[in-house]
C-alpha cells in the first residue's frame, strides 16, 4: 500500500514546506510520494530545480478549477487556498491506484518522529481524521473554529473516501472563508459532522500529533537523548501555526501573525521552537543562494501570505526572541 501526500503552497510557504519535507525524509522509513500544488512560478521553478526525491510537483494549471478561479476575487488569499483541499485531493486520488493511502497534510510543520502510529491506527476504517485538541485556554476555539483540523487527515482510496471527497469539495465550493457568521469556518469544520454522516470514519487518538500553539499548554515538554517529548509519550509533528519569520532580516514571532495569539511556554520554546528556528535559518540561507527567491524577498521581504495586505499589521506587534532563544 503506497502512501501519497498531499500538499499545496505558495512562495511565501517555500521554506516551511523545505522544513516539512526535510524532517520527514529523517524520521519516515516508509516510501511515501509527495504531491505539492504549486499556487505560483516562483515555486514550482525554484523546486524543479531542487529535484527532490519523491516530489511531485503541480503547477497551479495543472490544478487550478474554473469553479474556484471564479471565487478568487472575493476571497482573500487564504480562503481561497482552502477552497483547494478536496480539490485536490480528489485529483491525485483519480491518478494512485486503488486502496492506496492519499494524505491531505499542511506543510507549516515538522516532524519529530515517526507519524507511523498514525497510520496504524486507520486499520479497517477509511478516512481517520485528526482534532484539534483545544486546551482549556483555547476550549473558546471549539465553536468556530471546529473540533477536527486539516493538519494531517488520511483516507484509503476506495469509493467512501472518494464520495466523502466529493461532497467535500462541492460544500467547499459553495462557501469556504473565514467569516465566523456563518457558523462554518474554511474547509476544516465540515469535517465535525463526518463520523456521524459518514462510515468507516475513524478519529486519531495518536498521542504526539498535532501538537499546536492551541493545544501546547496541556503538555509537559522535555528532551530526551535527543528526541522530543510529549509527557512521556514522543512527539510526532508540531504544527506551527501562526509562525512567521521575514524572509528579509529574520526577525521573527512565534506567538500568533494576523489575529492569532498564543501564549507559548518555555519548554516548548525550548525543546520546539529552537529547534525550528534553527532549522528556518539554515533553509533561507540556502534559499538566498536562488536568484529567483532573492527576486521574489525583493517584492516581498516579509513573506507576507498572498496577495491581502491584512498580514503587515504583524510588523506592528512583532516580538523577537533572540535574546532569549539565539
């Protein structure tokens, strides 16, 4: 059974997407194939030239729908990246051979361990999907943002998964953004419903996964010989969401951009983010080496998301940790 995952990114994701990859070749014994959509030149360009081993690279032609295109100006950048979930999906799930395993997964993580476990844990069922794990300082997050995340959800390919793709994409296609007044919110909170309108769905209990800012608080954080601890049980992946670092100087907050805030403790600074900062740096340094990347830091030093100007309110409260962390 073969696993492909798959994954969409901009420029602006370039060097958390190199992150992604680069940590799961480390930790991942198991053959997988990745799958990344491309939604601009300067990527798809930048990462031909890398050939990496078991990518796939999509330019956004090769993906991008009519359906969706149409909804572009309306939407800011985000929104309509999220529209592309199912869509996705769907389309490297008409292309893999039956039964194969088709991950959807974000690329603003990284791999401590193996996500074997995960895996393991889908045994007969079809799609296991993963929550959010609200800690009692985020619980305000369940309504509108949702009990499951996007972040790392698995489905065999069969005829429920693909049906469950399917509707997926249809309900996203309808309405997929980040106004709270509708009681939706992006591609992730259709998902609250799935086990209860669908079969052969399967929750993931994986102790390790989807470590977030949101759910951080409710962890002991240590390092081990070497490897990261949650309690007592290894961490699988971190997402972090809500990191930003500028492409420019380097200048960094790992609290929340746009109007995310999070208040993260020492130990996962520790034993989480310094480790990924490390890594941050070393990717952009190799990045700079591109002149295509250092044309695009020229357009936008920032790396602020899309083609929305909300994102530069971040400059306004950014807190750099080099003090404390380098």
């Amino acid at each position: 059974m073969n696993i492909n995952l798959v994954a969409y990114i901009d420029a602006n994701y370039l060097p958390k997407f190199l992150i992604c990859y680069n940590s799961l070749q480390r930790v991942f014994k198991n053959k997988f194939v990745m799958h990344l959509h491309c939604f601009d030149n300067t990527t798809y360009s930048i990462l031909k030239k890398y050939n990496l081993e078991n990518l796939i690279l999509y330019s956004k032609d090769q993906f991008e729908i009519k359906e969706a295109i149409s909804q572009k100006d309306n939407k800011k950048s985000y929104e309509y990246y999220w529209t592309y979930t199912p869509i996705v999906l769907e389309q490297v799930m008409s292309k893999v051979p039956e039964n194969d395993l088709v991950v959807y997964m974000d690329t603003d993580m990284m791999f401590f361990s193996s996500p074997k476990d995960i895996f393991d844990e889908l045994e007969d069922k079809d799609v296991l999907i993963q929550p959010n794990n609200f800690s009692v300082k985020e619980r305000w997050q369940f309504d509108p943002i949702g009990y499951y995340c996007t972040s790392f959800n698995v489905f065999k390919n069969n005829d429920n998964s693909r049906k469950i793709v399917k509707e997926w994409k249809e309900q996203c296609l309808i309405w997929c953004g980040a106004d709270f007044t509708t009681g939706q919110f992006g591609d992730q909170k259709y998902m609250d419903f799935w086990r209860d309108k669908y079969s052969n769905v399967r929750e993931t209990t994986t102790v390790g996964a989807n470590i977030a800012p949101w759910n951080i608080h409710k962890y002991d954080v240590s390092t081990r010989n070497g490897k990261v601890f949650i309690n007592n049980k290894p961490l699988v992946y971190y997402h972090f969401h809500a990191f930003k670092m500028s492409f420019d100087d380097l200048s960094y907050i790992i609290e929340g951009d746009r109007d995310n805030h999070y208040e993260i403790r020492e130990d996962a600074i520790e034993n989480i983010y310094k480790p990924y900062i490390k890594e941050y740096k070393k990717v952009l340094e190799t990045l700079k080496k591109d002149p295509e990347f250092l044309e695009y830091i020229g357009k936008n030093p920032k790396g602020n998301v899309g083609w929305y100007s909300e994102n530069e309110s971040w400059l306004g409260r950014i807190k750099t940790y080099q003090q404390t962390i380098f």
